[in-house]
C-alpha cells in the first residue's frame, strides 16, 4: 500500500537541506549575517 504524500513535511525537510548546505558555504570574509541569522531568510518569504 502506497503512503500518502505529505507536502508540509517534504518541504520542512527541503527547508532543512537547504539550510545545512547554505550555512556550510565558505565566504571570502567570512560568515554571511544571513548565515547566522536564517530566521530572516524565512520571515521574509526567500
């Protein structure tokens, strides 16, 4: 029997991905404020 798509936990997981991989991005002079602070990301829909 097939299982039935959750869409709301597909995306957290999605959200989840991504934001591991965007906090371990390396840049020149640092860490990003956005890095450090990716509540900001969410609260403004990116």
């Amino acid at each position: 029997m097939l299982k039935e798509f959750d869409r709301k936990a597909a995306l957290y997981e999605i959200i989840e991905r991504e934001l591991t991989m965007f906090q371990a991005v390396n840049n020149e002079g640092g860490t990003a404020d956005c890095q450090q602070r990716p509540e900001t990301s969410v609260l403004c829909g990116a």
